[in-house]
C-alpha cells in the first residue's frame, strides 16, 4: 500500500479477512491518510490488535461521517478496545459498531461504555461472544 493513495471522495471500504496485521493496518493507513468521506469501513476477521486500532485512529478521526466501523472477531482484547474508545471521541455519526469475538473483557468494555454513551447516534452495538457477557 506504500504506493497506493485512495481519493478523498472514497465511501466505503472493505477488507475483512484480509489478515494485514497491525503492521500491515499502519501501511494501509498512510495510503488513507487523504480519504475523509468514509462511511464505512471494515475489518472484520482481520488480525488487528492495539496496534492497528491506533494506525487507524487517524483515518477513522478524518472520516468524521463515518457510520459503521466493523472491527469483529480481530485481536483488540481490553488494550484496544480501550484505544478504540479514544479514537471514537469524535465520530459523531456513528451507527454501528461491530466488535464481536473480540475478548474484550470488563476493563475494555467499561472503557468503550463510558465513550460510546455520548455516542447519540449509536445505534448498534454487536458485542457478542465478549469475555464478559
């Protein structure tokens, strides 16, 4: 992706089951660095840790009419669902959050609750299959 820079008027973007990895996640991000109309972004069963949520922050703060961000069954545990919750502090639009199979356990989870409750626009949350619940 070094070589590659998606236009600013791009919508919707899907990887799931990509497996990039974190490293690879960093590299994707420096190619979407100029994307700011995303309303869709997925990364569902790709192997994305704490690491990759914090490549992604960037991309996901740009795209401020972001609505569904799909981060199930990657490796976020409690370290980046907490990252995630930072990163979500200015996404205003978004409808859908998907963070299944994910082990997010109790701190993560009571991390992301605090952010997403100023979420007014929230209006899914998938959590299945979470630690905790």
């Amino acid at each position: 992706f070094r070589e590659i820079e998606f236009g600013p008027m791009l919508k919707q973007l899907d990887f799931s089951g990509t497996n990039f990895g974190d490293i690879g996640v960093a590299n994707l991000s420096k190619a979407l660095q100029h994307t700011s109309q995303l309303t869709k972004l997925n990364f569902n069963r790709s192997l994305i840790g704490l690491a990759g949520v914090i490549g992604l922050g960037p991309v996901i703060q740009a795209n401020t009419n972001l609505e569904h961000l799909m981060l199930g069954t990657t490796c976020l545990r409690d370290e980046g669902a907490s990252a995630l919750a930072e990163v979500l502090e200015q996404s205003h639009k978004l409808q859908n959050l998907h963070l299944q199979s994910n082990d997010i356990g109790s701190p993560g989870l009571l991390r992301l609750g605090a952010q997403l409750s100023a979420l007014t626009s929230l209006r899914m949350l998938n959590l299945r299959h979470s630690r905790s619940l």
